[in-house]
C-alpha cells in the first residue's frame, strides 16, 4: 500500500510504503501524482519512505516503477529514500549512477533530515 506525504512544496512528491506494494498503488496512486506533478514542473523531487512495516514490491510495482523512471528520465531533480530495508538500500545505491539526479538514502531515524534535504534549495 502507498500513503502520499502531504506538506510537501510544489514540485516536491512524497510516498510512505507500507506493507506489500503492488502495481495497482503504483497505477492509482503515483503514475497519476507523478504525471500531474509533471505537467507542472520539469523537475520532481522525491521522497520515499519505506515504513516499518513495508515487506516488499510484486514484480508488476516494480516493473510499473521502471516505467515511470524512463519515461521522465531527465526529469529528476533529487531522490531521497528512506529506509532501513537492506536489499533496497543495496539495490539503490548499486543502481544510482544510472539516474542523472542526485540520489541519497536515510535511515527511517533520519525522516527529518531526509525531508529537510529534499525540500531545501538548490545551490
């Protein structure tokens, strides 16, 4: 299941998941934010937060995720997850160099220092 992060500035996106994520959360909840925050801005930022109680993505989520990531692949701005899931902070930061934004992981202990970095101004 996906949760929006509300309280976010313009052309800043937030999702929390929980539990098992499936392509449906993508389809209902961040293809239709992502796209509608795209026809607003040419840059998303993006903050991810994995809850403790998250326990996976069904292929389909994540399939519909690299969809998402190519098909605006230039317009990524900054990422920040937060997670203390190993193999999704492994995968990330081993796939990261492929995403021309600036990518970084925080512990679910650093939200406010996650969320402080995605909304803070470029310099």
């Amino acid at each position: 299941m996906i949760a929006q992060i509300e309280g976010l500035p313009a052309g800043t996106l937030g999702f929390r998941a929980h539990s098992q994520v499936t392509a449906a959360d993508y389809e209902n909840i961040i293809v239709p934010d992502v796209e509608a925050a795209f026809a607003l801005n040419r840059k998303l930022r993006v903050l991810y937060v994995t809850a403790e109680d998250f326990t996976g993505f069904d292929p389909g989520a994540m399939w519909d995720d690299v969809k998402m990531g190519m098909r605006h692949f230039s317009g990524w701005d900054r990422v920040a997850l937060v997670s203390d899931v190993p193999w999704l902070r492994t995968a990330t930061a081993a796939m990261s160099f492929m995403i021309p934004a600036e990518i970084r992981l925080f512990r679910l202990n650093e939200l406010d220092e996650a969320t402080q970095w995605i909304t803070e101004p470029s310099t």
